[in-house]
C-alpha cells in the first residue's frame, strides 16, 4: 500500500485533476485549500445550469449535503448523472445523515438516482442508512465502530456495489469482500471543521488517478489523510494552528515521514 499511495500523490501532482465539489457552505475553502495542498484542482459549483457541464469534464465529482436544499439535491444527482455517463468516479458524503428526515432521504434518493463509488462519512451516518433507529449528533458520530457493525458495513457495500469508507478513531474501508483498517490520525482533528468532508474530496482526488480500483484509492487516501494528521499534531495540538500545520503536512505529503509512518491492517477477505 506504500508505494500505491506514492504513485498516487505523484500522479495526482503530474496531472492536476479537477474536482467537482458540490459541497456545503461551512468547507468550501477549507476542501479547496485541502485539494489545492495535495495537487489537485478544486471546483464548487451547485447551480444546477451548470453542474452537468462542470462535472463533465472533471476527474471525480463530490456530493456533500452538509448544507443541503432542494435546489441542491437536484443539483446533486444531475452532476452525479453526468458522471456516471462519463465514466468519472463519484463520492458521496453524508453529513448529519441521520440528524434531520431531509439529510437522511437525500441520500437514500440520491443512491436511488446515482452510481456511488465511494460512500464516505462517521460511523453513525453510514449506519442511518442501513437503520432508521440510528441517529447522529449534529454531524457527529454516535456510535463507534465494532465487529458487528462492521459487518453491517461489510453487507451494505454489498448491497449498494461500492466502497465504504467509515471514518473514527480508526477508519473501516470496505468493499464488502475486502477489508481495511487505518489507524493513523489525532483527536484535533475533530476539533476544527471540514476535516472529515476533506478527506471526500482527497478521496475523490485519489480514486480520479486510480479508477481501476476504488478500494485502493480509499485506503491510500484515508492512510495519508490520518497520517498527515498525526504529524501536524505532533507541530501543534490546538485547533487553530493545527490546521496550518494540517495543510502544510498535506503539501509535503511525499515526505517519508508521513508514509512511513502509515499505520494500514488488512483484515480477512470474504
């Protein structure tokens, strides 16, 4: 998985691919800062006049209904569409899935309407999915994460043909026949917003320049993320400044220091 990550952070800084964010108002320039920080090229556009033409033409396209309406839904799935005509990965992040009534049918509808390829958020939104009975905290996770969810995990990657990325303390990739834990990463990391909807966006930057395998691109991602994490906290511990140690981790995030210091378990394979 060492030299998969590589490879990625060196194509992704070869190419520059553009990535399509419709995403909530709270990140946008934390997840442009985010991408921009590891290579790629971000783009936030949610009119629905032109998410068909931006999402076209982009390397990967990120759905993120943090702050989601209506308008944006429409938006949301017309872009997820295009993508999925054209062959370009989609993530999806749901935010407070499990919160409100609309968080959680709007991502019901929208893997009713588009082909996810990766399905990324905190234990408790990807768990609302599956159970009614789940609910989230705000946007933040309820539950954490045992063998019996994973399993439940496991099943619904099954179901839904994609790739789970549940993120915590340790974050669960799955496919539902192949496993993977990573285990890098630092509690201040919840302590400053749009941590979480970067690593979709990183996500979707890592799956544009590794389509042949989405579960690989969600581990690599998920790895360097938490690991770029670790390192920064280890510069500062404060929310404040974390987060431009956080950034400035990600621009040098070829260093060895941070990949050698990924933390990856591959668990047993169905």
């Amino acid at each position: 998985m060492y030299e998969t990550v590589k490879s990625c952070i060196k194509k992704i800084g070869e190419t520059n691919p553009l990535i399509h964010n419709i995403t909530n108002y709270v990140v946008m320039n934390s997840t442009a800062n985010i991408l921009l920080a590891i290579g790629a090229s971000p783009v936030m556009a949610h009119s629905i006049d032109e998410v068909e033409e931006i999402a076209s033409v982009s390397s990967a396209v990120i759905l993120n209904i943090g702050t989601i309406q209506h308008s944006w839904l429409e938006s949301m799935i017309l872009a997820g569409k295009t993508a999925n005509k054209n062959r370009i990965p989609v993530v999806l992040d749901p935010v407070g899935s499990g919160a409100t009534k609309l968080r959680t049918e709007a991502v019901k509808r929208i893997f009713d309407e588009v082909k996810i390829d990766i399905f990324r958020g905190n234990t408790s939104e990807i768990m609302s999915v599956i159970s009614e009975g789940v609910q989230t905290k705000g946007v933040d996770s309820t539950l954490s994460l045992n063998k019996e969810l994973q399993e439940s995990i496991k099943n619904l990657a099954k179901e839904k043909k994609c790739v789970v990325v549940a993120s915590g303390k340790e974050d669960f990739i799955t496919n539902g026949k192949e496993s993977w834990l990573t285990k890098n990463g630092h509690p201040v990391m919840t302590k400053v917003t749009g941590t979480g909807c970067g690593l979709s966006a990183v996500t979707g930057a890592f799956c544009s320049v590794l389509t042949e395998n989405k579960l690989k691109a969600g581990v690599a991602a998920s790895a360097l993320f938490s690991s770029c994490g670790e390192k920064a906290a280890k510069i500062s511990s404060k929310p404040g400044s974390f987060m431009t140690a956080f950034l400035d981790t990600l621009y040098t995030c070829d260093d060895d220091d941070v990949l050698k210091s990924m933390n990856i378990v591959q668990l047993d394979t169905d």
